[in-house]
C-alpha cells in the first residue's frame, strides 16, 4: 500500500446504493436503477479483482442507530433485493454512513481517502443530479481526480442528469466515460 497522502491510488465510490426503494420518486428512479445495476456489478468485480478498494457510502435514512449490516440487511428484505443483491458489499468492501447528500459532508470520507493514498474516485451510484453530482464538486474542490461512468449511475430525471454530467466535466474537470473504459490504478 502506498504510503499515505501519496495520492497515486484510485477507489470504486458506490453511493448510496444500498436501498430499498420505499422512498419518494423510487419509482422514477427504479428504472435507471435496473440499467446501472448489472453495469455497476461488473466495475465493481473489476475493482476487486484489480485490488483497488471498494468504498460504500450511503445514506443512514435517519436511522440513528443502525450500521452498515442492518442498512444491507434491510434492503436485502425488501421488493427490490435483486437490486442490492449483485453490488452488495463484501468482507473487504469499506463502508462510510453519511446524513446529508455529499459522501464528504460530516462523514471520515476524507480521511480513509487520504489513509489509502487514493486521489482518484471512480464515482458511481445514485442519484446522479443528486448525491452524486455534489460529492463530485465536493471531490473536485479537495483537489481529487473524478471519473465518472455515465452508464453506472442511476438518475430520476434524465434532462437534469444530463444537465448534471456536463456540470462535473466542464467545470469539475471530471472524465465521463462509458464503465468499460475505466482501468483502476492500484493504490498498493
């Protein structure tokens, strides 16, 4: 592993993901979600196989006392399981709960990042005009490289994902590219 700080690494950012879906606009969400799903299980197989870390961030829904395995948990027990099933985290995979729509915002993100030598995040997720698109600027604005693979986010309304895509590139500085295109650097 490369000494902290040294910023050579990359990291698969899945955001909030882990989700059951009972929530407003989950059905004009749902559908991007089934499209981003089988994309994202297959980035996130490469990211493992690559041994470039796997960072869950997901929102806590207010649930104050929970952690990660009851949020895995509960969503795996929910209608849309065949939705967490296939990205869910595994033995190795790290986990961040954030409050708020930035995986920075309130949450040790920065910190772990900065621990594992990584300066470039592969955002992922949902909801891309949402989640993702504030953890991108928030990325950018700690001076981290964003790539972004348009087809392993999911959004709720396509005019302002679109919207938000040309936002992270053009003033991020963010690479938007199709899953297949992405090749991770190993931190270690």
């Amino acid at each position: 592993m490369s000494e902290p700080g040294s910023d050579d690494g990359s990291a698969l950012v899945v955001i909030d993901m882990i989700n059951t879906y009972d929530h407003e606009d989950a059905e004009l969400l749902l559908p991007a979600a089934e499209r981003a799903v089988p994309v994202l299980a297959k980035l996130i197989a490469r990211a493992r196989d690559a041994g470039v870390p796997v960072i869950y961030v997901n929102d806590n829904f207010g649930l104050w006392r929970s952690h990660h395995g009851e949020l895995v948990e509960s969503a795996l027990s929910r209608p849309h399981a065949d939705l967490v099933e296939p990205i869910r985290p595994d033995d190795d995979s790290l986990f961040v709960l954030k409050t708020r729509h930035s995986i920075f915002y309130d949450t040790p993100l920065s910190y772990l990042l900065w621990q594992l030598g990584v300066g470039t995040l592969v955002l992922t997720g949902q909801v891309t005009e949402q989640c993702v698109l504030y953890s991108a600027l928030d990325a950018h604005i700690r001076h981290l490289d964003v790539t972004l693979p348009k087809d392993a986010v999911a959004c709720i309304h396509p005019h302002l994902e679109a919207a938000a895509l040309e936002m992270m590139e053009r003033n991020m500085g963010a690479r938007i590219v199709a899953a297949k295109e992405i090749g991770f650097r190993d931190p270690g």
